[in-house]
C-alpha cells in the first residue's frame, strides 16, 4: 500500500476526495492557527508573573461587543455554506446513484471473509479479485450477517455493508495495480484479520483473469479430495466443478493461486496452510473455521490437493 | 439533614453511605469518577500497549474487544458524564446561594443508582465475559445471534440503571436552579456554568430515556426473542443506529456543555475580566443544544442512506460548528487585554482552547460527506474523539479540579506537581493523538485487535503507545498531588483566587448549610461589586429587569420534567411501532386486524374518565372538601383498574390465539408499547393509592402531592389517546 492513499489517490473518486480533503484542511489549518497564535500572543503580552501580581491592578473591564459577535458569528457561518455546498457537490460526483445498471461484481461480506462474484461472467471467489483498470466498475455490497464496511483506502471512500439492504460503490482505478481493502464496521472477534486484495489489470490481463475464473477442474480423484469429501468440508467450502457447493466459507476453486491464506493473515505455503488445517486458531483466533483434529496423513493429504486447485 | 448532630457522631462509613448533603453527595461522585477513570485509564493502556508493534499477541481478540468496549463504555458512562454531573451536584447550589439541592433524597438516590450501575458493568467480567461489541452496540452483532455471552445484557442492564439515575440528576439539577436561587440571582445573573448545566440537563432529559427505549428493545430481542434489529427476521439493523445516534450526539453535548461552563468560569477570573459576551455564550448555548437532536445521522454517513438525508444532517452538523466557534472566539476575547494568571488550572483552561479546537475543527471536516466517508471508522476518528473528549471535556475537568479543589477540601494543590502533570499530560496527550490522524489516514481502520506490517504503521504506533506511556505518568503525577495535598496540602482561605462568583463566598470547604451569610446580588459578579464598590459590575453592565422573588412550585416543575422525559421514551416507542408495526405484512396484518378497536375504544373511554375524576378530586380538595377528593380518587383507581382489566383482556385473548410478544415484529412492537403503557397506568395506581391516604389523614402537602400525581396521570392519558389512534385506528 501506497503511504497515504489521500496523496496517492489512484481513481477519480479517491482524488476528488483528495482534493476535497486539501481544501477543508487548508481553511481548517488557518483558522486553527489564528486561534493558536491569539493564545499565544494572549501568554505573551498578557501575562502577569507570580511576583507581579499584587502590583497589578484588575486590567479595563470589558463586557462584549456585539459588533464583534456578529462577525465571529456570521464569517463562520459562511464558511460552512461553501463547505456544505462542496459537500454535496462531491457526493455527487463520487458516489452518483447506480440507477438501473446492473452490478458488475457483488460482494458480500461475512464474518470474517469476502465473498466476490462476478453475475455477467458466473464466477466465484473470495478475498482476492480483479477488475479492470481505466474502466468504471459498479460493486453491489450485501452482508450475510453483520454490519461490515467496503474500504480500498486508496480507490474510493468506504461504504457499509448492511444485512437485508444492498448499497453500492464505483471503483475506477487509473492504472494497473494491486490494493488493500479492509472492513471498516467493527464486526466482531476477528474484524482486524477482514482483509481483502484487488487487483486493478489492463483490459486483456483482466479478460484472461476472467477466464482463468471461469476454468474448473474436473473432480479429482487424489487422496485429499477423499478427504475433504468425508470430512464433510463441502458443508461450507464449494469447489466447482465438484458436488461442493456451499457458501458458508470461501470458494475453494482456484484456493493455490491466492496469495494470502485467511483474509490476509498469512502467506499462502504449504508451511502455513498445514498449520491451518492443525489448528485455525492458532493463525486467526476465533475464526468460524472449525478445528476437525485431522491426522497428519490427512492434512498432507488436503495440502497436496488443495495445492492443484490453482 | 436535621439530625445534623447525630450524623457527625456515626462512624465515617455511615456518613457518607447515608448523607443527603449535595456536597459529600458530590464528592462521592468525583472519587467514584476518579476510580474508574483508573481503570478506564488502565483499560487504555492495554489497549496501547497491544497496539504498539504489528502482529502484537499480548491480548486475545476477543479480550481486546472487550477491553476497547469497556473502555469506551466506562470513559463515557463512568467517568466524563458522572465527573460533570458530580461538579454539578457540588457547584450549583453553591453558585446559585442555596443551601441544597431540590430533592437531595433523589440527588442520593441518582449517585448510588450510578455506582450500582458501574458495578453491575464489571460484574460481567465474571459472568462470562464483559460486552465486546462497541461502546455503540450495533446490531445485528449485538444480538444473541452474534454475542450470545451475557455481556451485552450486563451493558443494557448497566446503562438502564445509570440512565434512570441521569435523568434522575438532570430533572433535580433543573429544578434546583429554577426554584432555589438567592434572592437577586436571575436567570441572566446566574454564573455560566450554572447556565450550562442548566442547558446540559435538559438534555439528559431528553436524551436519556431515548436510549432507554432502545436498550430495553435490545434487550427484548436478547432476551424474549423479538426481532426489532434482527435483520435476517424482519427487523431492521439501522433503526438501532438511528435511535442509538438521536441520543449518542446529545450525549456529545451532554459531555461537553459542563466543560464549557468550567471554562467560561476560569478564564475570566485568572485574565481579571468578566466574560466577554455573557447572553452570547448563553445563547449559543441552547442554540447547540436544539441542533444536537438534528445531527444525529452525521454519524451514518458511511451507512449509504442517500444524497439528500445526508445533505440535511452535513447542513445541521455544519450549522452545530457556529455557535460552539462563537464561545472559542468570547474566551479568546475575554483573555485579550487581561492581566492573565497562568495557574494550573488556567493552564488547563487555555490547553483546553487549543486542542478543542482541532477536535472541533476534524469534526466539521467530518461534515463534508465524502471526506467522513474517507476516514469515517479510521484512527482518524479516534484521534478526533479524543481531542474532543480528552483535550477538550478532560482538560477542562483537570483544570476545574485545580480551580475548585480549594473549595472543596480548603487545600491548595500543588502548583509545582500541577505544572508537571500539565506539561506531562499536554506533551503525552498531543504524542498519542495527533499521530493517530496520519494512521486513519493511510488506511488503518479503528476498532482492530491488531494491524499488518505496512510502511510506517509500526513507527506510528509505537509513538502513539509513547504518548500513552506519557499520560499516563501525568495521571499518576496528578493522583500523588491529591492525596499529598489532602494530607498536608497548602490552607486555602475562603478565596485563593480572588474570584467573584457565590461559591468563594463562604468557608472553604463551605458549612453543611452552605452559607453564614449571602452578599447581596445585583449583577453576575457579586464578590466583584463588593470588592469593587467605585466600579461595580451593575453600573456597567445591565442584566435584565431586577429579580421579582417569584420561584415557582418544585413539585410542579419536577412533574412535568419528568413528564418532558417520559414523553421521549414513549415517542421512540411509538416510532418502533410506526417502524415495525404499521408496515405490518401477511401475518402481521392478520394479527392486526384481530385487534378490536370498539371493545379497546369502550376501556379507552374508562380511562379518559378518570382523567376527569381526578380533576375533580384535585378541584375538591382546593375547596377543601376532602371527603369528596377521596372519592374521587378512588373512582379514579377504580376507572384505572376497568382499563387494566380491559388491556389484560385483549392480552389473554392474543395470548389464546398464540400471538405472543416474540411472534411477529408486529407482536413485538404492539406488545412493547402498550405493555409499557401499562407499566405506567399501574405505577400511577400505586401513586394514587398513596395519594388517597395522604388526603384523608389530611397530610400536610397532600394538596401539592395529588396536583403532581394528577398532571402524571393526565399525560398517561394522552400518550394512551395517542398509542389508542396508531394501534387502533390508522390502517
């Protein structure tokens, strides 16, 4: 990730933010310091020491000036209407209402894991996804459970994912490139490990993407896929291609060719998918994932299939 | 308190278990608050401490959620809130000249319905775990469904407790300043604080029992098995919000308008100057106060709610920012041109402009959607809450410790320890919290147990965790400053700081009665005139027309307070009911029109008839015809009874055909409604009984006692009217 996404805002969306953000700042940071340099010419000039006190007499009483009040009443007051004004402008221009278009993605938040799927295209996957770059991509949000929030810092501002409602936002990356995302709406135990990576691809990279998503491998007849089918892991995983179909827990298809393992934790190796399937929480404390006490010849056995599901 | 002789010889414990005095009843407040501000504190520091490097493993995450819940929770319910209504409790009678509170039986009762409250809080550590889901609670996480622990039932529990207890303060701190002030002091010569509590109370009032309905809802659903904010069952997951956030940004206020009175209090007194725009900070005072019931969705931006709603709360949270810069500006100008004592407490005051105002200036930032949208639910916000609630609330109290504690004990603190703590506190303060709005910045959402390695995230927090380090050896330094200085602190004499309000006109610490003698009051700043009789304030500065004595009924104006109170829990009731009951479908719908409006209508009208017998007795017993106000109030009972009757009825009539309060939101809201209704139509026969015995034995206040009961049970009869046409009548 970028060191500040307001400074490197990598979509319109982001700069308009940005750029909003500059301004406010800057009328903000002004007013702070004339408030500040007020104080502190007040503890300059207006002080009276310790040991001059009982010399110094009680200063001119002053009790208020309209006039004054009235200024410091009203120039406020029209800053906040440009502020307002510019408020409602960038609401406009960053998330404009989707209107009839259909989603080109849809994800769907659950503790604590993203659910992505592309309708025009039938894919499914979890926690790593593409969409093109220089393209504006309409994102569907829904929540399978709690209250979570859509946040890529540097793509566009966030919005919450709300059970039994759908929201939207617009993604529309200048360049390629990969980004963070993260949940923003604290939604339980593991809300900090609900990470997520997108990766911004040129239009060819991403049609090929597509494809390689769409690609399902016929049903296997390695030892693992035994073991996955008798240690009941399709009552939450779905692998396509295979009677797994559930949507419980991510979408296992092209599992090896994700970069992280648990919504961002830990690399994905075979070190760190072992343990994984030793002891969940001994990666990701509280995860829904169960511990199923599995054999050392069955975690083997898992890896080494789960490892062709590329 | 007339048994003043036999209280001073019990054992301490005693004493202070069972006074009644405003005084020590504020000065259980500010140890009770000074403890927990302990653990609070402590709370805080794990929270830094687990936070400092990335990848930290000291705390579990589901440890870590309870401790940031409790600490949100116990700095906002425990310690801000409590510590501003124990200044209170102390400082309004004093600076009004009374000798109590209005109702100090009621003024003990809000403090140990406090304590109890805070201890029933930590009692859920024990019981399987404290709450974790948000100081906020958000539903459906907040539900059994998510936190099937009993922790969240301990935070509703706790926080009914307390909110009974604040309304409780708020209606007597109202009524105190309403009907006991000295002779002379009106309303516009009242000393700012006074004026902001005043202000502060109101919205308790009405702040309160909107979180009430609430948590009681949250508590059905937890524990009755209703649906209201279950989404997956019909129920709605952002009415929690709404209801949650239309008493959550009062309560902003309600932690902010005391500290503004402490300052508006300070300031003047170390620049030697009298406030500069006195009716202007009133003034902006209530204006805040009106705006805060209009902003609440500013914390919902993110929700997705649409242009237009979210257009009208920016335009109320930036019109919020007015009359609160218009106080920055008046302390700023009372400090210009004075001759300015840089005390501890001043040090506090003027520390407490600066940092306000950046937690002021971030939270208009907020009110530029798109930009809350950015960092809404980021370490930005934390950063602002802080500067807000720390920088600017905290400071203000540090200060009105080092100000107040003089009057309070008769003891100096130590200036030397304060400075020390100040520059301490100051330096730590600005180290966690200013670095924590880069953090939300670039990316690092709040409310995470931990956080992954980026580039300078590490570096970042670890400052903060520096920072933290820092205040909290200022706490200590100031905790050490008091017990030294309770022990063989520096004798302060009646007025340390040469200060004008009534509070320096008596003994520090003042008699059990408050006063010898009161000076006389013709301005805002009477120790000034009688110091200064060459130049005294009233020949310069016109404060309305002279006081005409007139101070109103107690019994009346505590009445219909409380009624203003309740009138807010039954309107969010009622809301849950257009909400949930009104847009009633399918099987909702059925049970709805199983209702029956006539036989309902034949009790409804029982009960407006007692509303007419109870009118009846009152008019009576003025006449004094006492036999016939019996009668009357017995028929009233009797009428009451009927409608009772009447409700049980049509209860056990659903109950029959198996609609119970957990089979359909309808159910839920119906239920809930009417059966507080209920609740309330019963607590009002008990009163009535009472009443009846008061006006035969001819009881002295008997008369005072049934005109309180009656306008109570007048109002129930309207909120019925009101509950009778939504349920009944509207299809």
């Amino acid at each position: 990730m970028q060191l500040c996404p307001l400074i490197s805002a990598a979509s319109p969306q982001a700069d308009s933010v940005a750029t909003l953000f500059g301004w406010v700042l800057g009328v903000c940071g002004c007013i702070f310091l004339g408030i500040w340099l007020a104080t502190a010419i007040c503890s300059r000039r207006f002080r009276v020491h310790p040991h001059e006190e009982e010399s110094t007499p009680d200063p001119k009483q002053i009790y208020g000036s309209r006039r004054l009040e009235l200024i410091w009443t009203v120039i406020p007051a029209i800053i906040v209407g440009v502020f307002a004004v510019a408020a409602i402008a960038g609401m406009q221009t960053i998330l404009p209402p989707m209107g009839d278009q259909k989603p080109d993605i849809i994800v769907t938040g659950h503790q604590w894991w993203w659910e992505i799927h592309y309708p025009e295209h039938g894919v499914v996957t979890a926690n790593e996804f593409a969409i093109p770059a220089g393209k504006k991509t309409l994102v569907q949000l829904e929540s399978a459970d709690v209250i979570h929030s859509f946040w890529i810092p540097e793509l566009a501002p966030k919005q919450d994912m709300i059970p039994g409602a759908s929201r939207h936002i617009w993604l529309e990356p200048y360049e390629p490139g990969k980004f963070s995302g993260v949940c923003a709406e604290f939604c339980g135990t593991q809300h900090a490990w609900m990470r997520f990576e997108i990766s911004s691809l040129a239009p060819e990279e991403f049609a090929s993407w597509i494809a390689k998503q769409k690609a399902v491998a016929a049903a296997s007849t390695m030892e693992g896929a035994k073991v996955f089918d008798e240690m009941n892991c399709r009552e939450c995983h779905s692998i396509q291609g295979t009677e797994a179909t559930a949507n419980v827990a991510p979408d296992l298809t092209h599992f090896a060719s994700r970069e992280t393992l648990a919504s961002g934790v830990v690399p994905n190796n075979r070190e760190n998918l072992t343990q994984w399937l030793q002891d969940p929480d001994s990666i990701k404390p509280g995860s829904h994932m169960p511990n199923f006490n599995l054999s050392g010849t069955d975690i083997s056995a898992l890896v080494a299939y789960l490892e062709t599901l590329r | 308190m007339g048994n003043l002789e036999s209280q001073q010889q019990l054992p301490w414990f005693y004493r202070w278990t069972t006074t009644l005095d405003h005084k020590k009843i504020g000065i259980l407040y500010l140890w009770t608050t000074l403890f927990f501000f302990a653990v609070g504190g402590m709370e805080a520091m794990l929270i830094r401490i687990q936070l400092s490097s990335p990848g930290n493993s000291l705390l579990s995450p589901e440890v870590y959620n309870q401790i940031f819940t409790m600490h949100g929770t116990t700095m906002v319910f425990l310690v801000v809130m409590p510590v501003l209504i124990g200044f209170a409790n102390y400082l309004v009678p004093l600076m009004i000249g009374a000798r109590d509170m209005a109702f100090p039986r009621l003024n003990a009762f809000s403090y140990w319905l406090y304590l109890l409250g805070g201890i029933l809080l930590h009692v859920s550590f024990l019981a399987g775990g404290a709450p974790a889901a948000g100081w906020f609670s958000y539903a459906p996480l907040a539900g059994m469904g998510f936190s099937s622990t009993p922790g969240i039932d301990y935070w509703v529990i706790a926080l009914l407790v307390m909110g009974i207890g604040s309304v409780g303060s708020g209606i007597n701190l109202i009524v105190t300043i309403l009907t006991m002030r000295a002779e002379g002091m009106t309303m516009r010569r009242v000393p700012l604080f006074v004026w902001m509590i005043f202000v502060n109370s109101f919205l308790i009032v009405m702040a309160m029992p909107i979180l009430n309905a609430s948590i009681i809802m949250l508590l059905v659903d937890r524990q009755l098995h209703t649906h209201f904010f279950d989404p997956a069952q019909g129920g709605s997951a952002l009415v929690w919000q709404h209801f949650f956030w239309a008493f959550g940004h009062p309560e902003v206020y309600i932690m902010a308008l005391p500290a503004f009175g402490m300052i508006s209090e300070m300031i003047p007194v170390f620049s030697r100057k009298p406030i500069f725009g006195y009716t202007f900070i009133a003034g902006s005072t209530v204006a805040i106060a009106l705006l805060s019931f209009g902003v609440w969705a500013h914390h919902m931006f993110a929700v997705g709610l649409g242009t237009h709603f979210n257009a009208v709360f920016a335009i109320g949270s930036m019109l919020i920012a007015v009359p609160t810069g218009v106080k920055i500006f008046n302390w700023i100008a009372t400090m210009w041109g004075g001759a300015i004592r840089y005390t501890t407490a001043m040090n506090f005051a003027v520390a407490f402009l600066v940092e306000f105002v950046i937690g002021g200036l971030s939270g208009v930032m907020f009110a530029v959607v798109p930009i809350d949208w950015q960092v809404t639910d980021s370490y930005f916000v934390v950063a602002h809450i802080h500067y807000v609630l720390f920088g600017g609330t905290l400071f203000a109290v540090f200060g009105a410790v080092y100000y107040w504690f003089p009057k309070i004990s008769g003891r100096l603190l130590c200036p030397k320890l304060g400075k020390w703590h100040f520059w301490v506190t100051v330096i730590g303060f600005n180290l966690t919290f200013l670095v924590q709005h880069f953090l939300g910045l670039m990316g690092m959402p709040r409310r995470v147990y931990t956080y992954p390695d980026e580039p300078w995230w590490g570096v970042l927090n670890g400052l903060s965790t520096l920072g933290a380090i820092l205040m909290f050896i200022g706490a200590a330094i100031f905790f050490y400053n008091i017990i030294r200085t309770l022990r063989r602190g520096k004798l302060a004499g009646d007025n340390p700081w040469n200060a004008w309000t009534l509070e320096w006109a008596t003994t520090s610490p003042p008699p059990e009665n408050n006063f010898e003698r009161l000076p006389v009051i013709k301005s805002r700043r009477p120790l000034w005139d009688l110091k200064n009789p060459d130049r005294p304030d009233w020949k310069f500065e016109h404060t309305g027309p002279e006081d005409s004595g007139h101070r109103g009924s107690k019994a009346l104006a505590s009445v219909k307070l409380f009624l203003l109170s309740e009138s807010f829990f039954f309107f969010a009731l009622m809301a849950s009911f257009v909400i949930f009951g009104l847009r009633a479908t399918g099987a909702d719908a059925a049970a709805r029109d199983s209702l029956d409006a006539v036989r309902t209508g034949i009790f409804t009208f029982f009960l407006i008839a007692s509303s007419g017998t109870v009118w009846f007795a009152e008019r009576s017993l003025r006449k004094g015809k006492t036999g016939v106000a019996v009668l009357g109030l017995l028929a009233t009972i009797g009428l009451g009874l009927v409608f009772l009757s009447g409700q049980g009825t049509e209860y056990l009539g659903l109950w029959k055909e198996g609609i119970t309060v957990d089979s359909t939101l309808f159910a839920s809201s119906f239920f809930t409604l009417t059966g507080f209704h209920a609740f309330h139509v019963l607590l009002g026969l008990v009163a009535l009984g009472i009443t009846t015995v008061l006006v035969q034995v001819k009881r002295k206040g008997a008369e005072t006692c049934l005109g309180a009961i009656s306008l109570y049970w007048h109002f129930v009869d309207v909120v019925w009217i009101l509950v009778f046409v939504l349920v009944y009548l509207v299809k």
